[in-house]
C-alpha cells in the first residue's frame, strides 16, 4: 500500500462537519469528514442525495477503509430537494443529462466552489459516484478540471457528448452489474470507445448476474431491475481500495 492508505477503527472517525459552499449560481451542502490527509474522496450518492443514511454509510466506509478526507454532497441546490423520484427527481435527472455540455459548465463552477471552501487543489480529489452519483462524477472527469480519478458505480458511464481529448491525466473506473436491465452493458461499451479513441486512462469492471442498484441495502430485493448484492458491493468496497490504494500513493 501507499503511505497515503491506513487503516482506521471505528473510534478515530471524525465527526462530520456540515458544509456550505456557492457559486455564482447556486448554493451547495455537503458533510466533511476530516482525516487530515493529503487527500480527498468526494462521494456523489443516487437521487436522493447526500442526507440519507445510505449516503453517509459509503462515506464513513471508504473513510475508514483508506484514510483519506471524505466529502458526501450532491449538486441538488439547498433551495431544491427531491422527495420522489417519479414525478420529481427523474425531471432534474432527465434535464441534466439531456445537455452534457451545460451540466459540465456546472459541475465546473460545483468543484471550484467546494475545493476552494475547504481549501484543497482538484488534484487531490477523487470523485467516487453511485447511480446519479456515478453520471455526475464522470461528466466530472469528462469537464477536465484535474481531478485525479472519477469512479463510477452502477450509473450510466456513456455520455451523449464523447469527449475527444482531456489536458488533464484523470483517470476513469466504471464498476457495473453485468445484469443492469436498466443501464445496459451497451453503455460500458459506449464509455470504453469513446475513452480508447480519447486516450484517456480507463479501467471498466463487469461484475457477473448482478443487477443496478448492487449496493443499495434499501433496494427492493424482490425488485426485478434492482437488487441489493452483498457480495457484491463487498468486492466493490475491495476493488475501490485497491484502485484509491494506487491513487493515493506518492
């Protein structure tokens, strides 16, 4: 391991510290877990956002796991806030999605707001995404703001507008269910072309007969679409380790 990675008991987890942080369009909130490293993880969870006990269980896992800062947020504003998805949250999904080159002007303006609150440089950040979560920290790394790496768990790893270059030598993990019927194995075919023809430093894992949603432990188990996988999420906690381990390293 790198000298960046520890192992933390339960006991030395920090109390989390609220965050508030704007830019010129828009106010954001986060938690703060502050480990004193160089580094920081940012955790972009589903549409519910960054207030759920969900939420919170990733952050404080991959905290304790390597040592590094932790920051779960969302790019909902304070002043918007889903309460359902139908109806709700799959408008501003939708809309987001639908216009690549927009939302990356304010996932731009979301990572200069947040780096420069807590005072640390875009290349110390790694952005570990899940569902919504994993879209948004792909059209991240998509933005070329320096990011060190962007991981995408069980989100949607193509985009409608395919880079062709990045300045910036950020690298990308999409970890997926090979059994997603709702995100297809289409779409990692989609993102592994557009990175090849880019140049860019990819890594893609298709994890067997799991479904979307694998490491939601709120997720219907009887829901044909999505499922809750133990195993699974455990081997992505493992592969995230051992991927951050040789980020993290100097």
């Amino acid at each position: 391991m790198g000298s960046d990675i520890i192992l933390l008991s339960p006991e030395a987890m920090p109390t989390p510290r609220k965050l508030r942080f704007s830019d010129d369009q828009a106010e954001y909130a986060g938690l703060f877990l502050n480990y004193d490293r160089a580094h920081t993880v940012l955790v972009l969870p589903d549409w519910r956002g960054h207030r759920t006990d969900y939420a919170m269980r990733r952050g404080v896992e991959l905290g304790r796991k390597i040592g590094a800062n932790v920051v779960v947020s969302d790019l909902f504003t304070t002043s918007y806030r889903p309460t359902d998805y139908a109806g709700d949250a799959e408008h501003w999904v939708a809309a987001a999605l639908a216009n690549p080159r927009a939302l990356r002007q304010c996932l731009t303006g979301y990572v200069q707001a947040l780096t420069a609150h807590i005072g640390i440089a875009p290349s110390s950040v790694i952005v570990v995404g899940y569902c919504l979560g994993g879209a948004l920290a792909f059209e991240m790394g998509r933005s070329d703001l320096g990011l060190r790496a962007v991981v995408c768990i069980h989100g949607i790893p193509a985009s409608t507008a395919p880079i062709q270059t990045l300045r910036y030598k950020t690298r990308f993990l999409a970890i997926h269910g090979a059994s997603d019927p709702i995100i297809e194995l289409e779409h990692l075919t989609r993102f592994q072309t557009e990175m090849t023809r880019a140049k860019v430093d990819w890594t893609s894992l298709a994890l067997g007969h799991v479904r979307h949603g694998f490491t939601d432990e709120e997720t219907d188990p009887h829901g044909h679409s999505q499922r809750y996988d133990q195993t699974a999420s455990r081997r992505t906690l493992g592969m995230l380790a051992a991927f951050l381990s040789l980020e993290l390293s100097p």
